[in-house]
C-alpha cells in the first residue's frame, strides 16, 4: 500500500463566505482590520462576534456609528441531520440589523439563509454558507465589494416585488407608452 491509499479521507469544511460594502469605505477605511481573501479557521464552539470593540470581537469594523458588538455568528448543527448551519444574533441595542427583510431587533436571533444579504445602517454584507463536513471547525472567507450589494446583485433569495400579470404584459410598459391599462372583454380579440 502506498503512502496515499493509507491516509486519512479528508473533511470538507463549511466555509462563509461574507461580501462587504459601505459606501465611505475608500475614505473611511471601516473595514482596515478585517483579512481579505485569506480563509480564516474559527473553532466550531466560538461565536464570531463583529462590531468595533477588538478586545471581544474577532471581526472589527473600524467606524463610531458600529456599536462595540453589533452582532454575531454561531455554527451549529441542525437537529437531527448532518447538515451545519449558522444563527445570526443583533448584538446592538441602537441599530436593528436586517437579514433579507427579515428585521432583527436586540438579541433577536434566525438561521443565516445560505445565501442573503446582511444589512445595517449604510453596510451591507453579502452572506454565502460553502457546505462542508467537518465538526471541530469552520472557515471564513472575507471579501470587499467595490459596488452596492443591493444593487450589484439580483439575488433569487430576494423576492420580486413586482408582480407578473397573466396576459404576460407588464403594467410598466403601458406607462412607458404614455397609456393606462383598459380592461377589454374577451371576446373583443
């Protein structure tokens, strides 16, 4: 048996992926003391905890308006199934945080969907959970968008707020034209 045949199978392990934005960031320098593009271990029995106090939080924003903890991160594993997830806690008692739209006040909590968009105030962090297989640890990998998320991205977590007429014609383009919709009997095609 070859060296190769007799090592150990290897783990796959859940990776987050976070996608940050502030539209100040190239004056301010918010995000300074975050390690971009470089996957960082956290052990699995931590809480991530972001926010501008270095001395708790393991992911500083570098700003006044981010409160000492603003929120945190927890890994866990979902009742009886194999599958990993993480809760998404507001840490901050003067800004809510919002998830999708889902709005969370202080020590409101939910289950991070695999893929959303993170806001308060004026960031917005887009969300990616990597699945994995691994138990002792998952991996963070930070990331700086250049662009608005809410707008860079049409994101299929993110409901369409327009609805879809059933004759297929959107009512936009009857504005675009100068008209208003009429209702016509069916019979008169």
């Amino acid at each position: 048996m070859t060296s190769f045949e007799e090592a150990e199978t290897e783990e796959t392990v859940t990776c987050l992926h976070l996608t940050f934005y502030h539209p100040g960031q190239d004056e301010k320098m918010m995000f300074r003391c975050l390690n971009f593009c470089k996957r960082e271990q956290v052990r699995a029995d931590d809480v991530a905890k972001f926010g501008r106090d270095s001395s708790v939080c393991r992911y500083n924003l570098m700003d006044t308006r981010v409160s000492r903890i603003q929120f945190s991160l927890q890994f866990y594993r979902k009742l009886q199934a194999s599958e990993y997830g993480f809760e998404i806690k507001n840490l901050s008692k003067k800004t809510k945080l919002t998830v999708n739209q889902t709005e969370l006040g202080y020590l409101n909590k939910i289950d991070l969907p695999w893929k959303c968009i993170i806001s308060f105030g004026d960031y917005q962090i887009l969300a990616e959970i990597q699945e994995g297989e691994a138990m002792d640890y998952f991996e963070t990998h930070l990331h700086l968008a250049e662009a608005p998320i809410l707008q860079e991205r049409c994101l299929p977590c993110l409901p369409s707020l327009q609805p879809i007429p059933e004759n297929g014609v959107s009512p936009s383009y009857f504005l675009s034209q100068g008209k208003s919709p009429t209702e016509m009997d069916e019979n008169e095609l």
